[in-house]
C-alpha cells in the first residue's frame, strides 16, 4: 500500500511505521501497529475507522500528547523534524507555528478563567512576540474571520458565554491565526447539531485553503470526511485497512471495515 500522494513534491508529513502500546500493570497492549501514511502541503487527509479504531491516539501520537504509560516507536516528520521521541521543548516550539489541534470538545483547549480574547491574544504573542495591543486587535479580527458576530465585544466574554458552535469557531481561529502549516482536526464538530456542523467544517475548509494548511480530519462519519478530504486513510483496530484517493475508496472499498462503514451510511430502505 502506497502511503504517498502522487506528487512530486516532498510531503509535509512523513508518517512511517508509527506503533503505540500501552502498559497495564505487567501488561503491554497494541493499540497502533505501523501506521504509514504521507500528508502534502495544502492537502486534506481524512482518517476513519468504527469506535476503537486508534482514531483518536493517532492525532494524539503526532502532537505529543499520547497517554502515560504509552510507548511510541515509528517516525513522524514534519518539514524535516521528529515528532516522535520529541521533548516537550520540541512540541511547544512546533505548535502554533507548524501545527495546531482542533479538539471535539472546545473546552478542552480553552481555559474557562480567561476570556475568549485574551487566550487568542496569548496565543498570538507566543508565537509572533507582538505587543499586547497589536496582538488583541489580530485576535478581534480572527475571531471576525470566523464569523463570529461583534467580535470586538465577544472577545471579552468568557467560553461559558460563547454557545457551542461558537466556542468550536474560537478554537478554529486560535488553532489558524499563527497561520501553521498542519492542522489535526479530531472529530471537530460531533458535539455540534448538524446545521452548526456544516458551518463550522466550511469555515475549516476556507480558512485552510486560505492559508495553504494541510489538514488531517479524523472522523468516525463517512459523509463529512468525503466531502472534505482528497484522500482517506481506514484505520482497523490500530492498523491501516485502505488507503487511497477518497472517492475510489468510497465507490471500490476493498476492506471488509470499509464495506461496513460505507454500507452504515447508506439509507436504508423504507419497509
């Protein structure tokens, strides 16, 4: 299985044989088991897989953010640089700069003690080391950039104050706003209704094309992923079960889990 897109560029991304286990008391439990997959410049990747598939530790594996008692073996490159094995030193000085996360849960990543503006603000000063002024009218105008409505104002309230589709808006800017070259979405919108949800995964896919971000969507829903992503890659029980251009995977699926995923989302005829 080829693990590259068809260019002639060097991709961005170079994942190779990436394997996560996880020790319990005397035990060791695989939960990846080599994953290889190349993302380019620009691109957007989709991974999928049921419940369980590894999804989510994989996204996790790449930002240093795998749980304790994790190992982690297998290379990830990011315009040249280990990610695997990395120092947090490493990873602090990546994120906003090469990379950013987009979390399911809003929450996760915005601190409920500081407001909306403040956050963004920080987040800009710790990577392009601008004033506190200069860097609170960038985080007005990121925050305008995502649609969110009198954005001056909304930027001195707090993530409680901001509804949900709102709060997932707050977190695109910050995660765009330092203009990184990888963004990792995981599940970004399942929490949202579903028009919130079409809103939102718009506003990603303008903002990465506005930007020039390569963009690794992690979803378990088939239908948001084909829309969005070029290729897609079926992760089944921590390995790789297809991997290919998205509508060839979708209309040829040579997996047994991608025939399952594909037939789940397929309506079902009406008695």
């Amino acid at each position: 299985m080829n693990p590259a897109p068809e260019s002639g560029e060097p991709p961005l991304l170079a994942v190779r044989d990436l394997s996560l286990t996880l020790a319990t008391g005397r035990r060791a439990t695989p939960l990846l088991t080599g994953v290889s997959f190349d993302l380019a410049a620009g691109e957007p990747l989709g991974i999928v897989g049921a419940s369980g598939a590894g999804k989510s530790l994989l996204a996790r594996a790449l930002l240093g953010l795998a749980p304790s008692g994790a190992r982690v073996t297998g290379s990830a490159l990011l315009s040249g640089r280990q990610l695997i094995g990395a120092g947090r030193r490493t990873h602090q000085d990546l994120w906003g700069r090469r990379m950013a996360f987009v979390p399911q849960d809003a929450l996760a990543v915005l601190n409920p003690v500081y407001t909306v503006g403040d956050q963004l603000a920080a987040a800009i000063r710790s990577v392009r080391g601008l004033g506190r002024r200069e860097a609170q009218r960038v985080a007005v105008a990121a925050l305008d950039r995502v649609g969110i409505a009198d954005a001056r104002r909304r930027a001195r309230s707090y993530p409680h104050e901001f509804s949900g589709g709102m709060r997932q808006r707050a977190v695109i800017a910050m995660a765009l706003v330092n203009e990184p070259r990888l963004v990792v979405a995981d599940e970004p919108t399942t929490a949202l209704d579903p028009t919130v949800q079409r809103h939102v995964l718009t506003l990603l896919d303008t903002l990465r094309e506005a930007t020039g971000a390569a963009l690794l969507l992690i979803s378990h829903d088939l239908p948001v992923v084909a829309e969005r992503a070029s290729r897609m890659l079926v992760l089944d029980r921590g390995r790789v079960a297809e991997h290919g251009p998205t509508e060839e995977v979708l209309t040829t699926p040579r997996a047994a889990t991608t025939r399952r995923l594909v037939a789940a989302t397929r309506p079902r005829p009406r008695p």
